[in-house]
C-alpha cells in the first residue's frame, strides 16, 4: 500500500455566544490573533497516513513552525517538513499538503541503490526507517532551490522518488513537536544522518 502522506489540518473553534459587545471584543482580538499565529508563525496539523511511520503514526497531532524557514533558515537535511503540492501533484488532484523528510539538498547527487541511499556518494546512516527501500532511483542531482523528500516508510510513500522535486516555496514549515498522544509527546529532533567518520562509498 502507498500512503500518499496528505495531512489534514486541526483546528481550534472559537464559538459566538450573545454576549456583550466588550466580550465580542475581546473574542475577536483572540480569533484574529490565533489566526495570525497560524498563518505566519505555527499550526497544528494531523497525520491521517502511515507514510512517514514508524516516526510518526496516525492520528499523530504536530506542531509546525513556519517561521524558521521564512526568516532565519533553509531546511536542513533530516528534517520533517510540511509542503504544499507541487504542480506535478496538483496535476494529479492533490489538494492537502504533504509530511516527509529532507533526504536531498540543492546541487546534491541522490541515488537509491541495492537498498541503500547515497548523498553525493556516501552511504547515509538511516535508523529512523524499519525497511530499507525496495526501490532504485537515480542518480539525480537536486536542482537549485528544490529539495529531495522521503517518507519514513520508505516502500509505502508517494514521495520525491515517484514524482520529483519539492521547490523551497512550497514548503511551508518543519514539524517540531508532537503534542499528542501525551505519552509520545515531545520535540522532534532531526535525525543526523551522515555518520561521523563515514568514509564515501566505492560500492556504488
């Protein structure tokens, strides 16, 4: 099965009572402030697949920052972003936005072979996966301004080596913690992904 890794947004709903006019006041002042929240700095978001598994399970609840990549940073490899669809998936109808992990960074050479991944041929160390992948794809060079995405689930995810590229504005932010289940919840770190030491490959 492929999980095409669509996340649903959460929400917080803010109910109108009749109250007084300094109480709609107030609720408004709120509800514009969350949404301002939301639009330019956080959100909430759910996982409704098992693409991104065993890290993240379904019906996960995630915070998202969106501010880091809007001011102060580009994504890192080894994180998990939120991205909207490419054009390639809007051509195939997909509207909600998508979870994986930055695998490839721009100008880097990826390819998938024998079940292994190489990032400008070295060998990365991937602990956060249960299955190696089933799949060969590449060698690819990611073109400027774009990133290579995998999900966790690395031979049941729609992701980069089915359709492509994920160009930088279509990002919208990186998952940094789980708020739900509470025995689960916490930070999600990026996992380092080149080895300390690692030699490069000649066994390509």
């Amino acid at each position: 099965m492929i999980y095409y890794g669509g996340l649903c947004q959460t929400f917080f709903p803010t109910p109108f009572l009749k109250v007084s006019g300094r109480d709609i006041q107030v609720h408004s002042t709120v509800t514009f402030t969350a949404f301002g929240i939301r639009t330019f700095v956080a959100e909430a978001r759910y996982i409704p697949s098992g693409s991104m598994l065993p890290t993240l399970q379904i019906n996960d609840r995630l915070i998202i920052d969106k501010i880091s990549y809007r001011f102060f940073q580009d994504p890192q490899r080894g994180e998990i972003v939120v991205f909207a669809p490419t054009e390639r998936l809007k051509e195939q109808n997909f509207k909600d936005a998508f979870i994986k992990r930055v695998i490839g960074l721009p100008g880097d050479k990826v390819l998938v072979k024998n079940g292994r991944v190489y990032i400008n041929d070295k060998e990365i160390e991937e602990k956060y996966i249960e299955e190696a992948p089933q799949y060969d794809f590449g060698p690819q060079t990611v073109p400027p301004d774009q990133y290579l995405v995998l999900g966790d689930n690395r031979n049941n995810s729609y992701d980069s080596h089915h359709w492509g590229f994920v160009p930088r504005d279509k990002i919208i932010g990186r998952a940094v913690v789980r708020f739900w289940p509470l025995n689960r919840m916490g930070k999600l770190k990026p996992n380092p992904i080149y080895p300390e030491g690692l030699n490069q490959s000649t066994d390509l």
